[in-house]
C-alpha cells in the first residue's frame, strides 16, 4: 500500500489537514459512520462540543483499533458541528488526540442545523490499511 | 471480494447502522450522488420526508440493480434531511426498503438548512461489488 | 483502470451530474478535503459564492494537477453552500471551470448552517486515476 498526503504548491498549508490523500493498493478500505459524543451505554457523554468531540474521536479510534490501525490510518473525515457551537473546541479535541509526527488527514467541515437529538459533533471518516 | 460490517466491543450497537464496514478487494466501487425524492419525469414525488426519502431510496436501488448490485451492497452513505422534519420518518422508510437480514451500512446524518428546491431528504452512497 | 459514468434507466437525467460513476481498479485515489474560496496566502478571495466557488475549483484543479490529473478524474463530489446564498451561483462556476465534453461526477448538494469563517461554499472530491 501506499499513502501520500499531498500540499501543493499554490494551496495554503493549515497544519490541521492536508489538502488530498492519495492511495494506492490498499490492503482495506475502512468506512467508519458517523461517529458522536457517546458512550458503550448509548448515552450522550457531555453537552459541549469539547466532551462530545474527544468521545468521538476515542469511538473512532476504537473502530481502527479493531481492525489494527489507528487515527492516523485516516486519509479524509467530515465533521459537523452544530451551528451555534464553536467549531474551535473540536479542533482542540482533535490536537488532544492526534500525534503531531502524523500527517493529518484531508478535512470537510460543515456547520449543520442539527444532528441526532443531544448531538453538537459528528465525524465520519474513509480510513486505509 | 470481501466486505466485513463491524461494530467494536466498547462501541454502542443499534440495529439502524453498522459502525464502520471494511472493503478488500472490491471488483467494483460505485459512488453514488445524492439521491433525491424525485421521479423519473424529474419531480418532486411529495412534500413528506417519508414520501421522498423512500423515492430516493428507489433511486439508489434502480441504480444499483443497474450495475447487477443492490441496497445490501451500500457500505457508506450520508442522509442529509432538512431542518424542521423528522428524522424518524426517514428512518422508517429505510426499515420498509432495507431486507432486515443484510447487515446495514454505515451511515452518516445530517440535519441540514436546506437541500435543492422542493426536496426535503437527499442520501449519497458509496457501493461495492 | 475503468471509469463509468452511468446514468441508468428510470431516473431523471440532469446535465450537471452522473447518477453515479463506477470504479474498477483504480490506480491510486485521491481523497480531496473541502476546498474553499481560500487563494495560496489563506485569505478568503471574494464574498459571493459565484467568487469562492471559482477559485475553490480552481483549487481543485491544482490538487489534481499536481497528481498528472485534472478535474474530469473527480468521480463524486460534496458542494456544501451556507443557507441564504444562491446554488445557482456555484452552478455557473462549475459550468466555466467543467469541460463539458467529460462526463460530470456525482454530486452530493447540502445547504448548510455555516462554514468556516468568510467561507460560502466548500466542495469537497473523491478523484481516481
């Protein structure tokens, strides 16, 4: 396999995304649902994009797990916040959670009108192995 | 091909969605725009989420039976409805269309502001063969 | 690699989009994350969607450029609009960018809540090669 995470010249550079990723041969593509705030129990974790976007991203990371991988096996999410809620606490959730040294992933951010009822954030994710 | 739906211990479970599906080998990846309550003459079918969710779900079967595939075959898609309508009414036209012994998708949704004029669902997919 | 640009018998045929588009053995695919009205130094390039959505595609084309690709390699993409502002407008800058001699992707259309600060419309890609 083979994973190239691409900024090219003329785009901006954001050191929270890369602007595409490209693959060749993946062994597996991973299509991970909408991940929210909750818990093994079913249950909403907190009311605040931060609790909501670490639970998230810990679901996500537990989906990888399963199969051998982790978040930075993520070549592009989609987050959704819920309008009115600060899209900054998600991305300070997702610096809490990511290891630096990784490339991050290409992103697609979406504020929305709503989520499932008690959502404020929801990410999906394509993820290669 | 091999297609594996999985749903991680410590990860809720609901019958509606599968938490992420893995792909190897696929013969064929199928992405699917989004689908719309809308007709083969080009018109909106209802001013009900029920109404259009299950055209759109007509849509996505007409075009994967197309290319010898059917609903089962969805791995992704996105379920955008519109604010002020309910959720539930799409829902129940996905338990009329969807064959409850398949394994579901992963799924992805949003309550958005708005769609393209008259529609009140819209649902993307990807698809494997 | 083989690219079919399907749009089956039984739905509305639209122009501007493929139904859906069928991928066998791609060489590599490119995950392209939302492209905004963003030129190369981060700065937001207009405040009409007709504006932003140029230079978004324009944006599009350097990502895929900088693979030996172009925009006809784009198989499905998001175009994700903020409530109030005219679809219309995005409409007539993906006519002046798209050759219209390449079949078109499939399209997914969201009117949302919001985007990033100054962003009116975000599109983001999936390309194979």
């Amino acid at each position: 396999m083979s994973v190239r995470h691409i900024n090219p010249e003329g785009l901006h550079r954001n050191p929270g995304f890369s602007q595409a990723v490209v693959v060749e041969r993946p062994a597996k593509t991973i299509y991970i649902g909408g991940q929210n705030g909750v818990g093994p129990d079913g249950k909403v974790v907190g009311d605040t994009v931060a609790e909501q976007a670490g639970q998230a991203l810990r679901n996500l990371a537990t989906v990888l797990e399963s199969e051998g991988a982790g978040l930075a096996n993520i070549v592009h999410w989609t987050i959704a916040v819920v309008d009115g809620h600060a899209l900054d606490d998600g991305f300070a959730a997702f610096q809490k959670a990511w290891d630096p040294a990784d490339p991050p992933p290409a992103i697609t951010v979406h504020v929305v009108a709503g989520l499932g009822p008690g959502f404020l954030v929801e990410i999906d994710a394509v993820a290669v192995v």
